[in-house]
C-alpha cells in the first residue's frame, strides 16, 4: 500500500534526524589523516582477502591497530567506512588518468585512454567493485559527497569540452550527457563481469567497444 503522509513524514523526520547526528559526529571529531589512511588500507586489505559481507568493526581493528571507538567516531557504521575505501580507490583512478593523459593532444585518442583505462582499473580492482555492487546501498553511497566525484568528472568533462570544441564530439548534447554515456558503458561492463563471472576482459577488447562508443558520441559525418 501507498504510505500515507504521516509515516511518510515520519520517515524523512528519522532520515533527517539520522544525517543530522552523523554531520555532528564529523563536526565533533578531529580526523587525523594518517590514522584514517591506516584505517582504509587495512579494510581495503581485508577486502581483497575476505569476503566483505562477512565483515566488521572488529575485524578492521586488529588489522588497522586502532580502537573501535576510533572507528565509530569516523565512520558510524561499517557501509560508512566501506564508502571511504570505495572514495579512496575511484581518487586513485582520478590520479591515474591525469597522470596517463598527460603529453596526449588528440581529442579521441585522449578519450580512447581514458575508456581504457577505466576498464582495465575496474578489472583490477575487482574485489572493490563486488563491494559496492553487494554491500554498500546505493542510496546510502548518492547521500554522501563522494557520490560525486568531482575529480574524476572535472578531467572527464574538460576531455569532452575539448572534443566538442575541435569538432569531433557531437554538440547535439551537451558535454554531461556524453559522460553519462561513456559511464554507463564503462560502469555496466564492470557490473556485469562480476554478475556473470566472465573471464572475458573488457580492457583487451577495450578498442573495439570504445569504437562503438565513439560512433555514438562522435560528430555525425
């Protein structure tokens, strides 16, 4: 059934109260930045050797060599901290492209490395990907700012803003519906390589699906 206004208030009233309590928590909380490096290096190892679901503060802190409080007063829960590793691995792909794409003048052959290089990242970081496609919510991961990830778009969308100003990308859209293209191909690969648990790799083969993206995103000739 439909819920009425009332439940229906009530439950923004509870997720307002939630997102309220967790502000306060950072806000009230001194981060030190080498204490949450460890934090997410350790949980990221434990990862990559167990299976997440089966995962939890405690495991983290013999790992990380902290407290559970430690881990309460950054995190608040064991998504939020899953969220963080998830920030601290796409940061690493932002670094990767900036530093690949460096020397690269051709509108295309910069978008033909940058599509690579996001698949052969996702194969790498395989274990990462199982993570959010099974642990974190996705609701919980759009409500916090690393949803966003404005480093990775802003090298992204300058790439695209030069494609369409030497005339190569169409300017039928504009340059955020071409994005959003690239990254529903590049992220429903790397979804369904774990859905299907293909051996497949999308990176080999990544010039042949980038020609076919291309074609999409590319001038009409």
């Amino acid at each position: 059934s439909f819920p009425t206004r009332r439940s229906s208030d009530l439950r923004m009233s509870v997720e307002n109260s939630k997102a309220k309590s967790k502000a306060s928590v950072k806000a009230s909380v001194k981060v030190r930045p080498l204490v949450k490096q460890r934090i997410e290096e350790a949980a990221m190892k434990l990862i990559a050797e167990r299976d997440s679901s089966t995962l939890a503060f405690n495991d983290v802190t013999k790992v990380a060599h902290c407290s559970l409080q430690t881990l309460y007063n950054y995190y608040g829960s064991i998504e939020n901290l899953w969220i963080a590793c998830g920030d601290r691995v796409l940061s690493a792909l932002s670094d990767r492209l900036i530093d690949h794409l460096q020397g690269l003048d051709d509108p295309k052959e910069k978008c033909r490395k940058a599509f690579w290089l996001m698949l052969d990242f996702f194969e790498r970081q395989e274990r990462s990907v199982e993570l959010f496609m099974s642990i974190v919510h996705f609701q919980a991961w759009m409500q916090d700012e690393s949803f966003h990830q404005r480093k990775i778009s802003h090298v992204m969308l300058n790439l695209i803003e030069e494609g369409q100003v030497s005339g190569e990308l169409t300017n039928e859209v504009d340059k955020v519906a071409i994005l959003d293209i690239v990254y529903g191909v590049v992220f429903r690969f790397a979804q369904v390589q774990q859905i299907r648990r293909t051996k497949v790799s999308n990176a080999a083969r990544a010039n042949v699906l980038f020609e076919m993206v291309w074609r999409a995103i590319a001038t009409p000739k």
